[in-house]
C-alpha cells in the first residue's frame, strides 16, 4: 500500500494538496496519509467490489436463485446500497491501520530479508494462510455474540440466499473486524509489503466467492456452499478458507450431509 500512496501522491494528490492546503500536510503527515489511504481504499474498494461481483453474476452465479422465496425484493439493489454506504466508512478505519504501517508500527517491510526471496515468500505466504484462516474463525464467530449479532452482523444475515453483491454488504463495523483478521499477520511476523497486499486481495476476492454461488469446496476446504449453510443456520460454518477450526470449534456442517439443506 506504500508503494501505492507514494504512486498516488505523484499523480494526484501532490497537486492537489498544494493547491487547497499549500504547505500544510507534507507527505510524511499522518492526517495527509489517513485522508489519502482512505481515499485509496474506497475507490479501490469499489472498483474491486463492483468487478468482481458482476463477473461472478454473470458467470458462476446461479440466477434461478433470483426465485427462491427467501430472495428478497429487489436484494441486489439493497446488498449494492449497503455496501456503498458503508465502505467508505470501513476504509477510513482501515486507513488507520495502515497508517500504522507507514509510520513503522507492524512488520511489513520493503524487499526481502533472506537470500532466498522464492522460500521467503512462500514462508509467508503459508504463515499469513495459517493465521488469518484462525483468525477470519474466531472474529467472525465472535460477531454472533448475542450483544454483536443484532445490531451489527444481522445487517448482513438478512439476506438467507445470497448473491455476489452481499460480499460487502455489511455494517462497517463488520466490515472491518472481519477484514482485520488479515492484518493480524503483517503485525505479528514479518512480510514483504507486496505479498502482504497481494495476500490481502485474494482473501477479499474468495470472500466474493463465498457469496456468489460457484459449486466449490469439499469437506477440507470451504466454498459458497459451506457459506450457504451459514447464512441459512446462522450458527455453523464460520470459517473462510479450511474447515479445520468449524470442525475444532464444533461449529462444522457439511454441505454433503443428506439432512444439510440451504434454506
């Protein structure tokens, strides 16, 4: 994200903080990076969230689904309202984070450390798997507290037969708690900037995924139809990636099973 803000900063918003905040907010300024990054993020955010959501619409998603009797009315308009009503939201919490990162507070670094940058990078590219799928569990397990559910996770949960727009529509809040899950990593054990931002955009693109439909995933491995289970049940299937912790936790129901049903 670095290497993206200083990019940023050379087309854009070197002139334009110049020319309505002359000499106020320098580069290394930790508002000017906030307002940047948050900027950044929605924009990117959008573009992200749009292209992904209608290639999987028109490709994998199933849209005899459009008919279920839990498909609401006009869900697609809805799941598209809250997630732009919300994101720019999350991504100035966001921002923060990694405005951390910039000022020197987590482990994401420049270039590599080691002499074998290929082992390097699968290191963390296995690390940052490991720990973001326990972390993506327990977070997104712990938005189903009682106190939590109603007036944050509900906000997602209202809709039982999802479409690839209901990837982001969620309250911010929820937003970014389950999006944290994936920076947990960069804090905790060191990792080029690059990989950690790549690593990131594949979590947010197999999170689309998990709402759109495709018929993916097997009893080691989570797809839409694990994620179904979840919407429908509220209580199972938590994880993202691996059904490892559902099953640790108790909370695995598999979408093979004879008395499994969607809806």
């Amino acid at each position: 994200m670095e290497d993206v803000l200083s990019t940023s900063d050379s087309l854009l918003f070197d002139a334009v903080y110049e020319k309505y905040l002359p000499g106020h907010l320098a580069r290394d300024s930790v508002l000017r990076q906030w307002l940047s990054t948050t900027l950044i993020i929605t924009v990117s955010g959008y573009a992200m969230y749009f292209l992904t959501s209608t290639l999987l619409f028109w490709s994998t998603f199933d849209r005899s689904l459009l008919k279920h009797p839990k498909y609401l009315k006009n869900q697609v308009s809805t799941e598209i309202g809250v997630s732009l009503r919300n994101m720019p939201l999350s991504s100035a919490m966001f921002a923060v984070v990694y405005v951390l990162h910039f000022q020197g507070w987590s482990r994401v670094h420049e270039g590599f450390r080691t002499s074998n940058p290929v082992m390097e990078v699968l290191v963390s590219v296995v690390g940052f798997f490991l720990v973001s799928d326990c972390c993506t569990y327990w977070f997104h397990r712990s938005l189903h507290h009682p106190l939590i559910y109603g007036p944050i996770h509900k906000v997602h949960h209202q809709f039982k037969v999802t479409t690839p727009y209901a990837s982001c529509a969620m309250h911010f809040a929820d937003m970014f708690w389950q999006g944290m899950a994936y920076h947990v990593y960069g804090f905790l054990f060191p990792i080029n900037r690059w990989v950690d931002l790549l690593c990131f955009s594949f979590f947010q693109f197999f999170g689309t995924l998990a709402h759109g439909q495709p018929p993916l995933g097997d009893d080691f491995w989570i797809g839409a139809r694990h994620h179904n289970l979840h919407h429908s049940h509220t209580h199972v299937n938590f994880g993202q990636t691996f059904t490892f912790w559902d099953r640790h936790g108790g909370t695995y129901l598999s979408p093979f099973c004879s008395s499994a049903k969607t809806a």
